[in-house]
C-alpha cells in the first residue's frame, strides 16, 4: 500500500503525533491519527485496545516501518499550534467515524 507516513512535531516540547494517509479506495476523508500506542481507527478501538496481545494496528506499523526506513515526511510547528494541530485532526476523525 502506498501510504503517506506524515510527522508532526512540537519545536519546544518535542511532542510527536503521525498523520497516515488513507488507502487508495478508503472512503475515508482525512488521515488517521497516531500517537504512541493509540490510533483514531476503528480496527484499533476494536481490536488493538481491548486485545493484550494485539500490539498495534496497520497505521501504527505503517508509523513504525516509516520511521525506520527514513520515509516520513516531517513538519515542525510551535507547541501551540501543533495543540491546535492534534485536536484539528482529532476532530475529523471523530467526524469520519460518524460522532459529531
């Protein structure tokens, strides 16, 4: 799958969250967002977090094999607007999940 692994970054506090694009074909709208051990797709909701060997879904590999071979694109932002970043994007999830 041709995904886009994209890192954002806090200048200050070094805080880092991924936007990895959709599939080809996904009806999704907008990136899915991944923290350290959590991702806004539904397959982590229902399979990763309620499972203790589950360790992680196909967005947070996707993350995992990006940053290891170097492919991510990477953007800086001021802590304040990587916050108002984080949450911009939390919300869209929570819009292409159908909560409003």
């Amino acid at each position: 799958d041709h995904r886009t692994v994209q890192r954002v970054v806090a200048q200050e506090s070094r805080r880092v969250f991924h936007l990895v694009s959709a599939s080809s074909g996904s009806k999704r709208a907008h990136p899915h967002v991944c923290l350290p051990s959590f991702c806004t797709c539904a397959s982590y909701c229902h399979k990763v977090a309620t499972r203790p060997d589950a360790l992680a879904c196909k967005h947070g590999l996707a993350v995992l094999l990006a940053e290891a071979l170097g492919r991510t694109q990477s953007a800086e932002h001021s802590d304040v607007a990587w916050a108002n970043s984080l949450s911009h994007h939390l919300q869209l999830a929570m819009i292409d999940h159908g909560s409003h």
